[in-house]
C-alpha cells in the first residue's frame, strides 16, 4: 500500500476528493495532510476523516523559503510517504524541495498546460476567447507549472462565464481527475488520463 501526503493552502476540496477515493481495493492510502496555513479549513477537514495534520505558518519565516521548507520536511519525512500531492498549495517551491521529492511529487493546476502557468488562469482563458479550458495533473519538476503530464480534463467555456462560473466549472473536473491520476499513478502506471471533449 503506498502511503500519499498532500500540501493544501486553503478549502482542500481536492485534498477531500482524493482522501475520499483512497478506500477498498485503492492502492494507496492518505498518512498526512500539511498546509502553509494553520488556519486553512482543509485540516478541520482532514482531521474530521481521521487524517494526521500538520501545519507550519511560512508568515514567521519572512520569506526565507528554505527555512520554511526545512520545517515542512520534517512533517513529510516523519510520514514517510510515498507520493506527495500539491493540492491548491500556494507556495513556490524551492529547487532542493522539488529535488527531495522529484519522482513522486504531483500537483493539479487549474489550465490546460501548458497554457497559464501561474495565477489567475480563469480569467487569462477567458480574455483570450479560448473555446475551453481545464485542469492539469503533472509531476512536479523546478519549473514552476512545467513537468511530465499525468492528466488532463477539458470543459467548454460557455457564452456568459465568469472566471467563478469557469472555476466551478474546473473544479467539478479537478475532484474527478485528480483521484483518476493518482489511483493509476500510485499503481505504477504514469500514462497520462484525459477526461472531456
Ligand atoms: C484548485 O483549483 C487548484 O487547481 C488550484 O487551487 C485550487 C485549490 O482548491 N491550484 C493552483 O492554482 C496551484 N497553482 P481546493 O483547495 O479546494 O482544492
């Protein structure tokens, strides 16, 4: 059975579905649920499921980035796990954090890579007329955003959408495509899965 950790900042709905698919004949199971933000309402979340918490504030760190990673580590290591899931984590991550868990570190991010790196990908699709728009699940590498592709779901971008419509839109996509990545990943396949049009 692997053992996954995932870094949340905020709500966890990704972090919820993908806790909440890892039962019955699942290869791996949750151990750990970290944020940067002790008052992220994913961990009241996780500790609800009976997950193991922790969270260390970066606010104090000052923007040694390092530092801050060097307290978050000692979270993930004491876990021991196997996969790390980046779930709505809002940290830029330093080279040696990516080194120490490249291989087996996956995040979603809310674009069709690689289109819209970064923030605010909603509203970039939207001024852009794209036709649609999506969600990415890729191994994390030093490039931010950047990294082998795992997944990929596409949803229309319909006359009228907001950058909330959009996202919710998104986000409906991103509770199916995550826990579809993760339960092949921790498998042993890395093929990628593509949801929509
Ligand atoms: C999700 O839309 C996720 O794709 C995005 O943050 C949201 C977190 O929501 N991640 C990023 O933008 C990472 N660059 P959640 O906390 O409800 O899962």
């Amino acid at each position: 059975m692997k053992r996954v950790a995932i870094l949340i900042s905020g709500g966890g709905s990704n972090m919820v579905a993908l806790v909440n698919s890892m039962t019955g004949d699942h290869p791996a199971r949750p151990v750990l649920v970290a944020s940067n933000d002790p008052r992220a309402s994913g961990l009241e979340k996780a500790c609800a499921a009976g997950i193991a918490t922790a969270a260390v504030d970066h606010r104090p760190f000052q923007g040694d980035r390092a530092a801050f990673e060097t307290a978050l580590i000692a979270h993930i290591e004491a876990a021991e796990p196997d996969i790390l899931c980046l779930a709505g984590f809002m940290r830029v991550l330093t080279p040696g954090f990516v080194a120490r868990f490249q291989g087996r570190m996956l995040n979603i991010h809310p674009s069709l890579l690689p289109k819209y790196p970064g923030l605010h990908t909603h509203q970039r699709a939207l001024d852009a007329g794209d036709p649609e728009a999506g969600c990415t699940v890729h191994e994390v590498t030093a490039v931010l955003d950047d990294g082998p592709l795992l997944g990929q779901a596409r949803v229309p971008v319909l006359a009228g959408d907001t950058s909330e419509t959009l996202a919710a839109r998104v986000l409906r996509e991103e509770h199916r495509l995550y826990p579809a990545v993760l339960r092949r990943y921790a498998g042993g396949d890395h093929s990628p899965v593509f949801f929509g049009s």
